[in-house]
C-alpha cells in the first residue's frame, strides 16, 4: 500500500540554532496536523540529524540529503550510510537534481548509493526528473526512462519496494515555475506504468512517488488530488514551520 509522504528538503540552510529552534515549531504544529499513517519527514544538514532525531518524538521522520557510496575510508569530507543510521535517521534523499547539476552524480554512482542506504536500513528518496530542454524538445520521456533503468531498475523486487521516488522537474525547482497538476500527472502516471513494466502492477500501484517542483500551500492541493501523486519533497517551503505543516494539510484533504 502506498505511503503518503511529505518530505522537507532543507538543503543547505540553517545554522544548529536556527534548526533546533525550526524543527521543534514544525513537531509541534503537525503533532496536530498529521493523520494517520501519514509521514513527515526532514532532510536536514549532517550538523542537525542527531539533534533532530532526538526532539523528532516519532512525530517527524528524519533524512539526510547524501551519502556516499562506500561503507568507509579515506574519503575526507564524506559521510556514510552507516554513519547517518547511527545518529537517528530513516531516510536519505539520492540523486537529487542539484547532485546531479553541480556534482556531476551519474546513475551508475546513484545506483550505488543506492544500495548502500539499503544495506544500512535507509529508505532512499531517489529523485528523477528532466531539464527546460528536455522538457522542450520532447526527450523528456525517454530521460526518465534512463534515470529509473540505470539509477533504480537495478534493484530486485524486495528491495525496489522499499525505495520512494521523487519526480523533480529540474526546470520548476527554485525557478517559481510549477509543473501544472496535469503535467505533473501524467509524469507520476508514467514513473508509475514503467514500474509495473518491470516489477509488475502490484509492486507499482504500491510504490510512493512524490512531486518535487517547488511545491507550495497554494498549490499543494491541486497536486495531491492528482490519481499517482502520493506528497511531495519540498525545498523552500519546508524551511518555514507554518508554510510545511499547510502542506501536510493540504495531504490530508
């Protein structure tokens, strides 16, 4: 059965005060908020996830934005499945459209990482999505096509069910731009009929795919309302307390 998710993308914002003190309005407002068997995850700087994860009081789930593909070593910098496990974390976000642009992240290194938050009981939240041009030069079908063969389609069936997907429109992200509830449908629908072309309709009809494109409390409704979109990963909106738990709001109706 699918999961509604809201998942926060906090990137790279906030200093430790600034997101102790964000995160303890965010539980209080959607401890009110959250229906059912609803999640509501943060994906917060490496500084905030063990602080997080011990105000969190299993009201809001908590994720890391990266981690690298090894267990360890001398990777100077880095950050490791395990070492995110350990501070309290259950989710971390992979292939994120920044990663992708400014770190030149492939899928064979997404697939990767990938299987190494497996390995360590992370739910990876494993973003795909196309550029303005491909959205313009009508490749954009065949760019997801690729991202989800090389990136995820790798993974048998027992673990793929354990992965979330994210569609991002990398032209919508932090552009104001917003793919219309139509767009983003037939998109989710997509994601949805390649899933079940290689693990079959079950598995399919019960993977959570989330909007991720500068999703909003304006917007989130006409969204959410949409057949094959289960939440959204949210960037902007998720770094204020109030506009994040509309958001929640707006999945609950």
């Amino acid at each position: 059965m699918r999961k509604k998710i809201v998942a926060g993308n906090w990137k790279m914002n906030m200093d430790y005060s600034e997101g102790i003190s964000t995160f303890s309005e965010i539980v209080n407002m959607v401890r009110d908020e959250k229906k059912g068997d609803q999640i509501a995850v943060i994906c917060a700087p490496y500084i905030h996830l063990n602080s997080l994860a011990q105000l969190s009081s299993g009201i809001v789930k908590i994720g890391a934005q990266n981690c690298h593909q090894n267990e360890s070593g001398a990777y100077t910098g880095e950050i490791s499945a395990k070492m995110i496990k350990s501070t309290g974390c259950e989710y971390v976000i992979v292939g994120h459209s920044e990663r992708r642009q400014y770190f030149a992240e492939s899928d064979v290194l997404l697939a990767e990482k990938t299987a190494i938050a497996l390995k360590n009981n992370l739910t990876p939240i494993f973003c795909i999505g196309e550029t303005l041009d491909e959205r313009n030069n009508g490749s954009y079908y065949q760019v997801l096509k690729s991202q989800l063969e090389n990136g995820i389609f790798l993974l048998n069936a027992e673990d793929f069910a354990k992965v979330v997907l994210a569609y991002e429109p990398v032209w919508a992200i932090g552009t104001g731009l917003t793919a219309t509830p139509e767009q983003a449908q037939d998109i989710h629908a997509f994601i949805r009929s390649e899933i079940e072309a290689k693990y079959g309709w079950q598995l399919a009809d019960d993977t959570t795919i989330l909007y991720g494109g500068s999703c909003n409390p304006k917007n989130a409704s006409e969204l959410f309302a949409q057949n094959d979109i289960d939440g959204g990963l949210i960037g902007g909106a998720s770094l204020k307390s109030r506009d994040f738990t509309e958001i929640i709001k707006a999945l609950n109706s």
